[in-house]
C-alpha cells in the first residue's frame, strides 16, 4: 500500500457531523431555488483558453477539443482503521486523509456525424494517487510513488464507408464494461463499488470493430491484449464481444464479454509445459438502464467472471477447478434540482468464492449500501462539483474490515471536489 503524505488529522466525531451535515442542508437550501435552476453548462475552460490565444479557428477546423479535471476527496472510517487504511476500496482506501485523486487532460476529435470515412481519436492523460492502481501491466510497471502520471487512453478512430458506417478503435481505452468508469465526473457516486474494485477490468490495447444494425441495435468485437495490459504476458490474445439495444426510449440493455488467458507462462520444468496458454478468464457483464421519468434513472449491472486454476492446481488433480466471482450493483438516482443537485443509492451484493479477487484469503460474501449527493453549489459556474456520502459494507461469514480483519462491518463517511476545465 502507498504511505500517505498528509499532515491533516481531523476530529473523527467533527468530520461525522459534517459528514451528515453535507447530506441533509444542501437539500433544504436548493429546494427553495428549484424555480431558477440554472441551465447553463459548463464553461470549457481550457478551450476557451486556447481560444484567447488565437487557437480558436485551427481548433474548430480541425474539430478538436481540450478538457479535462481534477479530484480531491476525503474519508472518514467509523472503524478506526489502525493502518489509516478502508478495507476492499481502491481510489478511497486512506482513511482520515485527504487525497489528491486525479488531475486529468483530453484532448480529441469526436466523429462527425454520417457514414463516410472519417477519422478521430482520443488522448487522455491523468496524474494522481489513483493512477497507481490504473497501470496496464507492461506500462510504468516500476513506479511506487504515492502520486503518478498514467496515460489512461490514447487511440485512432477510422470510420469506414461500410454499410451505416464501420468504426475501427485502434489503441488503448477504457472498458465498456460496468456502470462506473475511471474518469471521476463521469460516476454519480465519490466512491467506486465492489464490481468495479474486483469484477471487471479497467482497459484494453489493442482493435475493437463497432457496428450498429440499426438506429436500436449495435455490435462490437475486439482483439485485446487482455485485462490490463499494455504489453501481452503469454502472446495469445483476448477476445471481446458485446453490444447495445434500444428497446424503448426509456429502456436500454447492453451486454460485454472477454475472454482469454491473463497468466504469465509458467517456468521452465514446471507442469503443465511451458508456456500455458490454456487457463481462460471469462467475465461477462450485463447491464439494463431504465428513465423512470425526467427525474428519475435506474440502472442494474451484473456481472460473473471464471478462470480456471494453474498448471499446478491441476497437477494436483484438480483439474476443472477455478476462480469464480459473481455481483449485482443496483443504481437509483433522483434529480432535486436540475443541474444543482441531486441524489444516488447504490446497493451491491458481490461473492468472491475463491478469495482471488478480493485477497482476503477467505471466501467472502459483500453487501453494501451507499447513499449521496451531486451538488453544484455555485448556478453561474457548473464546472464545481461535491459529491458527500455515506457507505455501509457488510461480509457474511468471516471478519475482513478494520486493520486486523476484526469486523463484519464497515462505515464511512467522505466527499470529494471536482473541478471541470
């Protein structure tokens, strides 16, 4: 784990007050605004920037756009955790420290509407604490600094003049798995869930092909090099499948699929013979959303994953065995206030059977609830974000919260600050 460099320790007892108090008074106070909602956007700070500086017209010739933001959060552990650490979390793991989380730069060319050739792509650049749990293997493998520098994204879109148009990814990008993303203002929720921490991977480098059948239904396949990885560990490929479908205005489904070996060959001597490829991972994540109403969004993802144990497991005679992980993730987000504030619930269930994916050396059941706000506080500048929260994890069966796994439950409370440019 990364030792942190913050000199802040604050009252537990003040920042649980504050905690509720960030809960409950924004709600009150812009309720009595909802009648002058502001519905301006965000300002393009960087763009209009470049735009001060006589870039404007090249830019817009060339379709190009700059952005991008930066995170800082908080959290509070109602446990006390002696190692100042949260159990089973990724970008929020520090407990009672402030966490500097993502500063983050994009610059990209959008496909222009239609189906002739075109070309676009994307540049994403981000440096903070949660980089280092982002890096694709083979990329910045060797850095342990608390804060570091990962190039999230970076690929070429051609579209081919191929029935509606053929769209061809070419480099590494982010998953088009799970309901949550890396990208902070992209979540309605300051913390990540467990799907997200353990069930699916983050990115991919290699060609991904996209289709749609029609204006409700569309297709991808891709060649990766697999979960994570910027340089392949055993020179066969992983596959990637999935798609979209409208099946309403209201009512969207989409569903994701990878598979393929992510071990590094076995050494030399060893059973089964060097190099093994044959111990496939598989995940396969579903997702269904659903507008209740203007006001109103739902969303459940699911997702299942298995792979196989390695060469010596099956030497042992357990051949067949495997790795298996299974969860839900239900979303519920209500809007108060249009572009002011509004609230999220994210209830999750996550079983990792074999405790590979988790590392609690247990078999581990997880439930856990989390409630929030997405405030906007300021209606004349939308580019300021809070995101306070309040987060119950639960394990069935064995003890794996708190420094010396001594509890079956965990409480925190926590916010962060997003500031879009």
């Amino acid at each position: 784990m990364f030792q942190s460099r913050s000199p802040f320790k604050l009252s537990k007892l003040v920042l649980a007050l504050s905690a509720v108090g960030m809960l409950a008074l924004p709600s009150m106070s812009f309720a009595a605004e909802e009648a002058a909602a502001d519905e301006d956007a965000p300002l393009s700070l960087l763009q209009d920037g470049l735009g001060s500086a006589g870039l404007k017209k090249p830019m817009d010739d060339l379709g190009l756009k700059v952005y991008g933001w930066a995170e800082f959060g908080y959290t509070y552990n109602m446990n006390a955790a002696n190692n100042s650490a949260n159990s089973l979390r990724s970008f929020d793991y520090r407990d009672n420290d402030f966490t500097a989380h993502q500063a983050a730069f994009n610059i990209e060319r959008a496909l222009p509407e239609g189906k002739d050739f075109a070309i676009g792509g994307k540049i994403e650049l981000m440096y903070g604490h949660d980089m280092g749990y982002i890096h694709s293997v083979g990329m910045m493998d060797n850095n342990t600094d608390y804060y570091q520098f990962d190039p999230t994204q970076f690929y070429a879109l051609f579209r081919l003049p191929v029935g509606e148009g053929l769209t061809v990814k070419v480099g590494k990008y982010v998953t088009p798995m799970g309901v949550e993303v890396i990208d902070a203002p992209g979540n309605a929720l300051y913390s990540h869930g467990d799907l997200f921490n353990f069930a699916i991977p983050l990115t991919h480098t290699g060609i991904q092909f996209d289709y749609a059948l029609n204006d409700k239904i569309g297709v991808y396949y891709g060649v990766v090099f697999g979960v994570d990885q910027f340089r392949d560990t055993n020179g066969t490929l992983s596959h990637m499948a999935g798609g979209s479908i409208k099946v309403t205005d209201k009512l969207t489904g989409l569903l994701n699929v990878i598979t393929g070996p992510e071990n590094a060959p076995y050494p030399s001597g060893s059973l089964p013979p060097n190099p093994e490829n044959t111990d496939y991972r598989t995940v396969v994540d579903a997702i269904i959303n659903y507008s209740v109403s203007d006001n109103l969004s739902l969303s459940l993802n699911g997702d299942i994953g298995y792979e196989r144990f390695s060469g010596p497991e099956r030497a042992n005679g357990t051949n067949g065995a495997g790795d298996w992980w299974q969860g839900v993730a239900a979303y519920a987000t209500y809007t108060i206030t249009p572009k002011q504030l509004a609230t999220t619930v994210r209830v999750e269930y996550f079983r990792d059977a074999t405790a590979t994916r988790t590392g609690t050396g247990v078999a581990v059941d997880l439930f856990e609830v989390t409630a929030g706000l997405d405030i906007h506080p300021l209606k004349k500048f939308q580019n300021l974000r809070l995101r306070p929260e309040v987060r119950w994890d639960h394990a069935f069966g064995d003890e794996v919260f708190d420094a010396g796994n001594t509890k079956k439950d965990q409480v925190t409370f926590a916010t962060d600050v997003i500031i879009t440019y």
